[in-house]
C-alpha cells in the first residue's frame, strides 16, 4: 500500500473512531462514578493486553488494523449498546498496532547481511552508554550502498555534540542485523531493541563521515534543551536528590 493511501485509510479509521468514542465519553461524562470504575481501568487493561498478545506474535500490524476499523464501523453505526465495546476494541487494537508494527519493521531485517552504506536518516532520540552516544534513526534508506534496515541504533563517534531528535542526518556506517550477544547475567537476544522497531546495529566508518542534511524544528531543539538540563540537573543533585 502507498503511503498516499496509507494516510487516507488511518484518517478514515480515526474519524470513525472519533465518531465511536465521542458519545462514549459523553456517556461517562454524565456519570462520573460509572467512568471512574470501567473506563480508566478497562482502557489500561485493553492495552495490556494488545501489547502482551502482540508481543508474543498473536497479532500482527495487519489483524490490528482491521479490528481496529471494525470496532469503528461498530461504534459508529451499531447503536449505543455497542459503543463501550467498541472503545475497548479499539484502545486494544490502538495498543497492539503500535508494538506489532515495531517488531514487523525489526523483524524485515532478520535476513540481511552485514552492510556498509551512505544512509540518511532521522534522529529519534538519542541516549549515552558510556562515554559515547546511542543515535535511534528511523526512516532511515541507503544513499550508497545495499539495502539498509529502515530504523537502527547507531553508535555516534563523531567530533563534538551529537545531532539532537528530528535531525535528518547522512553518515557512512558498518553494520549489521541484532544478533544474540549474551553477556554473563544477560540474555542478550535483543528483544529491547526489536519492542523499539530497530532491526540493526551500526557504527561510523570514520569520526568526520557525517554531517547534517536538515536540522531539527526549533520547538524540539528547545525540548531538547530543556530536557538536558532537567537530567544534567538531576546528575549533579546524584541518587535521591536531596530528599
């Protein structure tokens, strides 16, 4: 499916769900005792257990999408008897597409080879393991080179600050698809990493092959901010704070 026709169907779906959720609430507005014992409680326990089924392969992106648009279509025009279960089909299917489609997206990656590409790609987030920087790239496709996982973790050694989220960036890499890397006390088989969607390992080929093709929109450059000065903070103050 084009990604044209993919935001068309996922529009469709959510003004329908839209349509399905707006008198349920309404309804649990009107009786607040009644919201506070089903809703909150059933919506978390539907997304448990969209995230669980998924998890253990039981639900694909695809199942997902199409429960999703049946409870949507059944709270729209089902009547009001039919509305309160077709919010919680709908939360569960929220719940479970999202991680389903994080472990396809690893998963399409199993059978690559190792590469070494010219690949662009957005900064997701970053993280610090050590002394060196963690680079989650999404959207990611190979400007030279063989066919690249769309979203992988790449270790940043370049000069200087790493490229803050929503920088698109293009580097010269090495990498390769997660492999099992048991460490003594760990299991190592990169279940973490595929429940984020990535799909490959990578590092640079050399500290100055890279640099920014766009940087990132001034609302995230100052989130950014704001949230390094939050954890540098929280550094200095050490363990407990000063509680």
């Amino acid at each position: 499916m084009s990604a044209e026709r993919t935001v068309v169907a996922r529009t469709a779906v959510a003004r329908l769900g839209a349509r399905t959720l707006a008198p349920t609430l309404a309804q649990a507005g009107r009786h607040p005792s009644r919201a506070a014992r089903l809703a909150a409680p059933g919506a978390l326990a539907a997304i448990a257990v969209g995230l669980v089924l998924a998890d253990a392969g039981f639900v694909s992106s695809r199942h997902a999408a199409l429960l999703a648009l049946t409870m949507a279509v059944l709270g729209a025009f089902g009547g009001s008897r039919w509305r309160w279960l077709a919010a919680a089909g709908l939360v569960f299917a929220a719940g479970s597409h999202s991680l389903a489609t994080r472990l396809e997206t690893a998963a399409s990656a199993a059978g690559m080879a190792p590469f070494e590409a010219i690949i662009e790609g957005r900064v997701a987030h970053t993280r610090a393991i050590g002394s060196r920087s963690v680079l989650t790239l999404h959207r990611v496709r190979a400007v030279d080179g063989p066919d690249v996982p769309v979203r992988m973790d790449l270790f940043f050694d370049g000069p200087g600050e790493p490229p803050a989220p929503g920088t698109r960036m293009r580097a010269r890499v090495r990498g390769r698809p997660l492999a099992p890397r048991c460490n003594p006390g760990r299991t190592g088989d990169g279940r973490a990493q595929r429940r984020r969607g990535v799909g490959a390992r990578a590092a640079m080929s050399h500290p100055r092959y890279w640099r920014v093709e766009s940087p990132a929109p001034h609302w995230r450059r100052a989130f950014e901010a704001e949230r390094s000065r939050i954890v540098s903070s929280l550094r200095e103050a050490g363990r407990g704070g000063p509680l």
